[in-house]
C-alpha cells in the first residue's frame, strides 16, 4: 500500500477544519456546548487512519462520525470511494476510536470529508 504524506494532509486539513467549525460558538451556547471539552485526533495506522475521540466533559457523550475513503492508482487516478461512519457513546473521561480503513486501496488512499458531532447522553 502506498500512502502519502499528501494524503495524510488532507486527512488532518478536513479533520481540523471541521473540528473548528464545530467548536465556533457564541459565549451563551458554550455553557451548553460539548465542543470545548472534546479533543478529536487522526492517527496514521497500518490499515488506515484510526479517527480518536476524547472526551473531557463532565458527562457522558453519544458521538456520530463520518468519512469518505478515496483509492487512487498508482497514477492517482480515482478507482474507489467508499463512505464509513461509526457512532460512539463515551463515559467522562474515556477515549473512541473509529477506523477509516483503506485497506481495499492498492496504490494510494486518502480520507476526506471527515465530521463528527457530539451530544450529551440523555
């Protein structure tokens, strides 16, 4: 399998932008908003890209991501895209993780349109 560092940017690219844009919120919603308590990381691993969700509230959290895994040719033309989701209900303190799995991918590989969000459990 043969990944780049060009695709690995544009994983973390899509992945913080939309993290920024979920976490953008006016005084009055952060009291309610779980954005500022949550940590969302990407890790290269040897199948893919392993999406981690960490929560820090106080409470627990019902998370939904979701992502698209692109395979490439060796001469990057387009030969598969496949869309992966995963929801994950994490206690106070614990750590999700989902696998945006390129593992069907021959040649090259990249993850986009990474989301997520996250509500308290009720």
């Amino acid at each position: 399998m043969r990944t780049s560092a060009k695709a690995l940017l544009v994983v973390l690219s899509s992945f913080l932008a939309v993290a920024t844009a979920a976490s953008t919120s006016s005084p009055a919603e952060a009291a309610e908003s779980v954005d500022e308590c949550v940590r969302l990381a990407s890790v290269p691993v040897s199948s893919g890209i392993s999406l981690e969700v960490d929560n820090h509230c106080d409470r627990s959290l019902a998370c939904r991501l979701s992502w698209t895994v692109t395979c490439e040719s060796a001469s990057g033309k387009v030969v598969r895209t496949k869309s992966g989701a995963a929801q994950l209900t994490l206690a106070s303190s614990a750590t999700g993780k989902a696998l945006a799995s390129t593992s069907e991918c021959a040649d090259g590989w990249r993850v986009d349109d990474v989301r997520w969000a996250c509500n308290p459990v009720k």
